[in-house]
C-alpha cells in the first residue's frame, strides 16, 4: 500500500516526542457501546436505540436530524426507536459517530462552526457520489468525509500558530498541502487524523484514506485499495464542488489534483462541473 504521505523527518525519536505532546481524544465509551452492537453479525435496532436513548442530547440529536430534510421522510420521528427503524441501523451509527465527534472535538477556534459545515457539506456529497460510482458503501463514505479534516482541531489545539500554518498549505498551488504542515510542525493533519480514526475503531479504509488524501499520486497508484483511491478522487471532487458553493474563486487543491481525479474517475474536467453543479443543487436542498 501507498505510504508517502508521512512526516518527512529522519529523526523518528524527535516526531514520537511530538505526538506525545498532542492530545488525541480518547474514543468515547458510547462510541464503543455503538460500536460493539453494530459489529455484532445480526445488530439489533432495539439495542442501538437503547444505547442512543441513554443520552438525552444524543437522543435529541437522532431525533432533529431524522426530521430534518435532509431524510425528507414522510413520517416524523417521534421516539429513538421509531428513528431508527426510519432510517436504518447503518445510517443510524453514521450519523451517532459524527454527533459523538462534534461533542469530543473541542477548540478555542472562532472557525470550528464553519469547519463542522465543510465537513458535514463533504460527507453529505460523498454519500452521495457513491451511490453513483460504488467505490464503498454510502456509510464509510459518509464517515471518510466527516473525519477527513479531524486532524485539523487537534493541532489547533496543540499549535497556537496553526491557523496561519492551516491557511498558507491552502493557498498553495504547488507543494503538497501536508507538507506546508509538516515544514511547520513535523506532523500535518492527515497523520494526526488517520491516527484518531485508528483510535477510534473507524473502518481501515477510512482511516487509510484519511492519511493519504492530500497525496494524489496515490490515484495512480495500483497497490493501493481501490476504495481508498475511490475515496480520495472523490472527496477532492466534493471540496471543489463545496468551494465553489461558498463563492471561493480560486482552487488550489483541484489544480493539483484535478486532472489526476478525472482520470481516476473516468470522466472529463467538464463532466466535473457538471457533478459540482449536481452537487450545489444538493446543498442547496439540504440546507
């Protein structure tokens, strides 16, 4: 499998040191109960919907959004347990991990309310893209696009710099992203989330592509997991869709990896814009 995306510092005592100074939030009991009924070989939605109901903001949350219209369901939710047998013990755990990631991820940030939109904006595009190339099912996708950035709270927290560090890799036209990160502070966001996933108990094709998204040579790449390449051309994809929703003009990362990205996909730089106009019009139903 594809590696390159790593610290580039020989001096592998100097990065443990480092990760030793970040602070990666512990998985949460209530992910492990979530997690522990839905890899059992036949989950039960009683049992999920009673791990949920014993948190009355988990439980609120399930509810909101079972309503919201981004389901567009006919039938309002009106218990934990009729939510989930509305929309399934699947979607139920993907979107209960993506509320439990909002509670746990915590920065002083101003800019955390717009990074949750981003992220939620991504996955919802994901979710959907794979529904049209199947490269993983709706729900890793779903996942991958939440946790994509996760890593970027995290050092947040641990460098007081890192906003500007943050906002310089996503002004550059040529290096990779990471390795603006990684010049400034021996890691970069990628690393550092892969490594949350893992903790996390996330599917290995989450956190693998997590740690290799900015690495677009990994598209061309054979070795590597068809998934994991899915994942990455596709998420580079939705982040130039969601760019351009938000009235950006200039595109660093889809000048690097665009072409790579329609390749991969089999589709040309105009059958891209018209996925991004599809996309738009999604965000603007949800939203």
């Amino acid at each position: 499998m594809n590696q390159q995306v790593r610290a580039p510092v020989t001096d592998k005592q100097a990065v443990d040191s480092l990760l030793k100074t970040i602070r990666i939030p512990p998985r949460p009991s209530l992910l492990v109960d979530l997690q522990k009924e839905l890899n059992k070989d036949d989950p039960s939605a009683k049992g999920l919907a009673k791990i949920i109901a014993n948190d009355v903001a988990l439980a609120a949350s399930l509810l909101k959004l079972t309503n919201s219209s981004f389901f567009g369901l006919r039938l309002k939710a009106q218990s934990v347990d009729h939510a989930v047998s509305l929309i399934g013990i699947n979607q139920t755990g993907t979107l209960m991990t993506g509320i439990i990631a909002r509670q746990s991820i915590t920065s002083s940030a101003s800019s955390m309310g717009k990074f949750w939109d981003f992220s939620s904006k991504r996955a919802q595009a994901l979710s959907a893209m794979v529904r049209r190339l199947p490269v993983c099912s709706p729900d890793v996708a779903h996942t991958f696009g939440l946790f994509c950035d996760i890593g970027v709270p995290i050092l947040m927290e641990r460098f007081p710099d890192y906003v500007d560090t943050w906002k310089k890799a996503n002004s550059e036209f040529d290096l990779p992203l990471t390795q603006i990160e990684d010049q400034h502070h021996i890691t970069n966001h990628a690393s550092i989330g892969s490594l949350m996933a893992r903790t996390w108990g996330l599917p290995e094709q989450v956190y693998t592509a997590i740690l290799l998204h900015h690495d677009y040579r990994t598209l061309e790449d054979t070795s590597t997991e068809d998934g994991v390449r899915g994942l990455i051309a596709l998420s580079a994809l939705a982040e130039y869709a969601i760019q351009k929703y938000e009235g950006q003009d200039v595109f660093p990362e889809w000048h690097k990896a665009g072409a790579m990205v329609c390749q991969y996909l089999g589709i040309s730089l105009h059958d891209a814009e018209d996925w991004c106009e599809e996309l738009q019009d999604l965000f603007n139903t949800v939203h």
